[in-house]
C-alpha cells in the first residue's frame, strides 16, 4: 500500500505530466528517493523541497488537509482577509447564516456541497 505521501506526490506529477523519476531529476535527489516513500517516510527537508515545487504545503503532502493551498497563500488573499474581517463583526448566528448562503452560492456555481 503506497503512503499518503507517495500518492499525492505521484497525483501531482501526474497533473504536471511527469513521472517520478523526472521529479527526482528536477530537485536533485538521487534515483529512486521518491520511489522509497511508498513504504519510509522522507526527511522535512525533502519534504519541504517537493512542497515548494509544487506550490502545495507540507501538511497537504502529508495528509493533515485537503486543502493544497499553503496558510501564507491564505493569509495574504484579499477575499480571505475581507471574509475574515466581515467575520469577526459578526454574531455566531450570523457567522451561520453567512456559511450557510456561501455553500449553498458553491453548490449553484459549481454543483459541489462543500
């Protein structure tokens, strides 16, 4: 069974077009290191390295989030920050509300619950 981390990095190049061994070759590491996270985990420097390649973060990477997205690309997205803003004038109520009309504009635009 292939680590959650070998399975991201293998869907991600996929969407790049290459495969593994051309990762390797990129970043410098030696033949077969990906290959060897099927079943070892890598060293955080490595990890870090692969994460900055493919602009993702190391807790994608890693499984603790869906989300690819690193917390600097969130905090320095002005949407983000105006949500953010309009948030914390907001009663739990209405922080409710505001999440319930935001999933139910999603689910219209893109057919998608989440």
């Amino acid at each position: 069974m292939e680590s959650t981390i070998y399975h991201r990095i293998k869907e991600l190049c996929e969407e790049k077009n290459i495969n593994i061994a051309i990762l390797e070759n990129k970043l410098g590491f030696g033949n077969s290191t990906i290959q060897k996270w099927k079943v070892s985990n890598p060293t955080i420097d490595k990890l870090i390295v692969v994460a900055r390649y493919f602009n993702v973060s190391v807790d994608y990477l890693i499984g603790n989030t869906d989300i690819r997205g690193s917390a600097e690309d969130l905090l320095n997205d002005a949407d983000i920050i105006s949500f953010q803003r309009a948030k914390e004038n907001m009663t739990p109520q209405d922080q409710e509300k505001a999440m319930q009309m935001i999933k139910l504009a999603f689910s219209y635009a893109f057919g998608d619950d989440n």
